[in-house]
C-alpha cells in the first residue's frame, strides 16, 4: 500500500514537472519564432540598406569620376582664357598700331586726294576753256552779264533769252560760286518739244560730253520746266538745254541765281 501511494507520488511530480517543462518550452518556441521573424525582418532591411549603400557607393564613384574629368576640361578652358587673353591683349596692342599707321596713311590719302582732284580741276577747267574747238557744232554760249561768271556783287540777279535748239544741239550756261557763298538756282524752259534740262559741276560736265552718266544736281525733261536746286558750296555750276529729239525746237530760258553766304 505504501509503496502505491510512493509511486502515485512519484507519478503526481513527474506529472508537474512535465507539465513545467511543456510550459517552458511552449515559452521558449514562442520567443524563437518571434525572434527568428524578427531577425528576418532585420535581414531584410539589412539587405536593403545594403543595396542603397551599394547604389549610392556606385553613384559617388560616378560623380567623382565626372568631377575629375570636369575638372580637368576646367583646368583646360582656363589654360586657354589665359592663352586667348594673352592673345586678345596682344592684337589689341596690334589693332591700336594699326589704327595709327590707318589714320596717317589715311591723311595722306586725302592729301594725296585732294592734290589729284586739285589737278584733276585744273585739266577739267582747261578742257573746258578749250572746248570750243572741239564742240563748236553742237553747242550754244551767249554773252551773259558778268555776274554770271564772276563773284556775286549783288545777292541776287536774273536773265533770259529765246532761240532754236537743232536736234542733237544743246545749249549752256554757267553759275560761279564763289568761296563761303552757296547758290540756289531757279530755272524756267518753255519749248516747243520736249528738252531736257541739267545742273551739273564742272567734273561731272565734262563726263556727260564724253558720253559717262555722271552724277548731277537738277535733271528735268518736257517742254514746260521750272525747277529751283540749292547748289552747296563754292565751284562753277553748268547749266544745260539739250534737244534729244530729232526736231529743231524752239524754246525760252530763263536763269534767277541767289547767293547765300554760309560760315567758313
């Protein structure tokens, strides 16, 4: 009987501490699933944060490697700015004694220009004296008052005449302009054709008689004209009627100058 009881004793404890030990180890299964899902977890971001760092790592190498190339095409583009500004300092030296030589030869180019027209002048102003030996068919001069042809001792004077033009015939006049003075020139035709009409310089005369289209202050074509020009400077100014038709016209002129002194 006593060794019963011992024994359900014996049985009641082994009982308890099984249970004991079931309850521990229920505890201890518990706390390792939920530290191994834990420890997954905490794989998983180490993972992550291991890829980040892998990526950013890879895009520092990028970078560093695009620093070091920008650097050096910086140091290149310095290197020639210091090349170019050397450069720039020494054509600008070049440029301003250029300008020098410039402006001295081109003093003397107006020098120069101005002895060849001065020259040009007096062979024109001969040719011109001279024409009527060479012209002497197909021009028309007339005994115009002295005004006409010397410095104005009045500021203002006028003439006028009537004749016949043959075709191919012109006829001309001439203002002088003396220095300081500027002239403005009214000129009236009436012709039984149509005439043309020109203010020309002494230069720019001379060209049309040669056959050129020169330059010209007044040109005016019909058989009724009256226009006024404002001839700048000093200078003897032709005044011409040219009949370019294939008739013999007949026509009326009048010429009115005034003078205006101008400064200088």
């Amino acid at each position: 009987m006593a060794s019963v009881k011992a024994y359900l004793v014996g049985l009641v404890v082994l009982v308890v501490v099984a249970v004991v030990f079931a309850v521990l180890w229920f505890m201890a299964y518990a706390n390792y699933v939920g530290l191994e899902a834990r420890y997954a977890k905490l794989q998983s971001r180490y993972n992550t944060l291991e890829s980040n760092y892998t990526s950013l790592e890879s895009n520092y190498n990028n970078l560093q490697s695009q620093y070091q190339t920008l650097q050096t095409q910086y140091n290149s583009l310095q290197s020639q700015y210091s090349s170019l500004q050397s450069n720039y300092i020494t054509l600008q030296g070049q440029y301003q004694a250029l300008q020098l030589q410039y402006n001295s030869l081109q003093n003397q180019y107006s020098e120069l220009n101005n002895t060849c027209k001065l020259n040009n002048t007096y062979w024109v102003l001969l040719t011109f004296l001279g024409q009527r030996n060479w012209y002497a068919s197909v021009y028309v001069d007339y005994n115009l008052p002295r005004e006409l042809i010397v410095a104005p001792v009045v500021s203002s004077f006028e003439q006028g005449w009537s004749s016949e033009l043959w075709p191919g015939q012109y006829m001309r006049t001439w203002v002088v302009v003396p220095s300081n003075y500027s002239a403005t020139i009214e000129i009236t035709v009436n012709a039984s054709s149509p005439v043309e009409v020109f203010v020309f310089d002494l230069y720019n005369y001379m060209q049309w008689l040669e056959g050129y289209s020169p330059t010209y202050y007044l040109y005016d074509q019909g058989t009724y004209i009256n226009d006024t020009v404002t001839v700048p400077g000093s200078g003897l100014y032709i005044i011409v009627v040219y009949d370019s038709s294939n008739t013999t016209v007949s026509y009326s002129f009048s010429v009115s100058v005034t003078y205006a002194q101008s400064s200088g």
